[in-house]
C-alpha cells in the first residue's frame, strides 16, 4: 500500500515522501480500516516542522482527520464489522491506504453523509463546540457579548460565526483582507471587520503575533481571548497577557487535550451534533479539491494558494 510519511522534521512540502508499505492485520482489539478520504488541516503540518518534536516519533505517517471503511477486524472487537465507515481519531496517520487503530478511537459514521463532508466532521466541528463552551464558561449565557473570530473565513471560522450567533454573542468577523470580506460576506450577514480591531468582549484567536497583540490591547476588561491557532507562525506577547493578566482571561484551547480525556459517550454525542450541523448546513465546509494519495505533493503546494476557496481532501 502507499502512504506518506515524515522522516525528518522540516518543510512539509520537502519532507513529506511517499512510500509503498505492508499493511499490518489487526490485532486483538483493533480494526484495519481503508481511507476513502482524508482532509489537509494546518493542524496536520504543524507537527512536521518539528514544532511538536517532544511528543511527535519519527518516522510517522501524517493525517489527523479523514473517514474510512473496515476492511478487517481484530480478535474481541464487538460492534464494528467490514464495511462500516468510520471516523478513526486520536492519531496521526490517516494520508495512507490502509490504517490498523483500535476499535475503541472508531466512530461510526452515519448513512448519508458523503465522504468528503464525513472527513472534515471531526477537527474543525469539535473545536468549535469547545471554543463556544469555554465563552460560555467564562461569560455565563447572559447578554450579548461582542465576540472577535478571526481568520472568519477559514473553515472552522465559518463554523464559529454561525454557532456564536446560535449560543446568544454577536460574532464579528476578523479577516486579512477586502477580497477575504467579500467571500465572507457572500455568506455571512454579520459584521465584517478588515485589518481592525473593534471594541470586543472576547476573542477567538487562531492567527496569533502581532495582529492577537493589537486585539488582546483592546478587549474590554472583564474579557475572555482564547488562542486555538497561530496562523502567523508567532504567538502572543507574553509581557502583554502578563500585564493585563487581572482584566482579560487568557487561556489557550487545543482539541486534542480534550479527546483524550473525555468520555467516550462525550466524544459520540459531539459527533452527533456536528454530523447534524453539517445536514444543516451551517458545519458543512466546502471542498477545494479531491488529490489521489500520489498527488500529495500537488494538493500540498496548492494549500497555500489564497484562491483553493475550500479544504483539500486527499483520496488514497
Ligand atoms: N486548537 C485546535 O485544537 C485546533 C483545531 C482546529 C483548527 N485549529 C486551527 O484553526 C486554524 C484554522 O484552521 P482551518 O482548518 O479552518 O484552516 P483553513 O480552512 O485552511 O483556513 C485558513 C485560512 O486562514 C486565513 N489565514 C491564513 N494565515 C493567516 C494570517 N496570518 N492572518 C489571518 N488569516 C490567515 C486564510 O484565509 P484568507 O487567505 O482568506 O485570509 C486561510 O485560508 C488553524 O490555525 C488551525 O491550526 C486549531
């Protein structure tokens, strides 16, 4: 089979190869399960850089995020058959053909949702659950709070707006440029801010450097500015957060801490709640582009085109 895979830290589109592998049977406990579709995430090339170097082995082969089907399953495994498709989480190494996880990281997948919306239903969707959940957390579910997204057009920011809106805040979309707005603003009815930093409550941060230092200045006291990425390749000021460290909360938000914590019966009702969104529509992203697995350094030069207008999924 082929996979991608990661020997040494660096540039991902210099260090993530392709290679033919044996696939592995299941052991006791596990299943073996064919990648029909797996999505291209920042949140996927972060760890080739090396930046999490502590906890990342190398060799590993990429892909946090995708569905697939069964096609074996291991001694004890109750409840999940060939055939079934699956969410597998809690690992990297979803850009291969075949993959073994155990049974216990598999989440069924409902009849009727196409694979391409299955393989974006995880990442993005339950963060933003998280992200609304520690708003709610810090401000109570009283009045309507100025809440700050920005990267608004990216897949989870348009994920965000809607379930602001939803939660009682007045979402208000940060965003690099005018053409971004307009994309945006195709879709969105809310208020669209453009290289700015309005009066805001909170702020939903994936971008992080100089632009988070300029919104953290000027969040209202009593706030909540919350990181979950770092878009600019920079965090926070750290004197900054420091010195207001008694009028805005600052916390940082990572999905994966919680996904190995939380109960499995959390896990599947957030599943059910984003595999509803995406019916209806509101956590539904849009496609940029389907690779074969042979093509990865094609799909991977294209994720930084400004013009993909959706997320790239890989089909090994
Ligand atoms: N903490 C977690 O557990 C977690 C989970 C999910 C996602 N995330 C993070 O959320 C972020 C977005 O993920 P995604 O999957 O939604 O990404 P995406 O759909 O690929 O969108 C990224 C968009 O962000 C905008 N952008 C890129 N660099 C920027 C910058 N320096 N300043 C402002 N905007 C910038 C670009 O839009 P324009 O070109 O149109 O401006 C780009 O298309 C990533 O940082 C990811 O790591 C974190």
């Amino acid at each position: 089979m082929l996979r991608a895979v990661v020997h040494a830290f660096g540039d991902p589109r210099k260090v993530i190869g392709l290679e033919e592998a044996e696939r592995t049977a299941p052991g006791p406990g596990a299943v073996e399960i064919r990648i029909r579709r797996a999505a291209i995430n920042p949140s996927d090339l972060i760890p080739v850089t090396g930046a999490y170097r502590s906890r990342t082995a190398l060799p590993f082969v990429p892909g946090f995020e995708g569905v697939g089907e069964i096609t074996r399953v291991g001694a004890g495994v109750t409840g999940l058959a060939p055939g079934q498709r699956v969410l597998p989480i809690g690992a990297s190494g979803l850009w291969q053909e075949y993959l073994v996880r155990p049974a216990e990281w598999c989440f069924a997948v409902p009849d009727g949702l196409s694979d391409d919306q299955a393989a974006m239903a995880y990442v993005n969707p339950l963060t933003a659950f998280r992200l609304i959940d520690a708003l709610e957390a810090h401000f109570g579910t009283t009045g309507s709070r100025r809440i700050g997204v920005t990267a608004a057009a990216s897949a989870i920011g348009r994920m965000l707006l809607p379930l602001l809106t939803e939660a009682g805040f007045r979402p208000v979309a940060l965003v690099r440029s005018a053409a971004t707005a307009a994309r945006l603003g195709a879709t969105f009815g809310g208020e669209i801010v453009v290289q700015s930093t309005p009066p805001l409550d909170g702020v939903l941060d994936a971008v992080g450097g100089a632009a988070g230092d300029a919104l953290f200045r000027q969040i209202r006291p009593g706030g909540a500015f919350i990181q979950y990425g770092a878009l600019s390749g920079a965090q926070l000021d750290p004197a900054l957060v420091a010195a207001r460290r008694d009028e805005v909360a600052f916390s940082f938000l990572w999905l994966r801490n919680w996904v190995h914590s939380a109960p499995r019966a959390a896990i599947e009702a957030a599943f059910a709640r984003s595999f509803a969104g995406i019916r209806a529509g509101h956590l539904a992203s849009s496609v940029g582009g389907v690779f074969a697995l042979r093509d990865l350094p094609s799909a991977l030069a294209r994720q930084d085109d400004p013009a993909r207008g959706g997320k790239l999924l890989i089909a090994p």
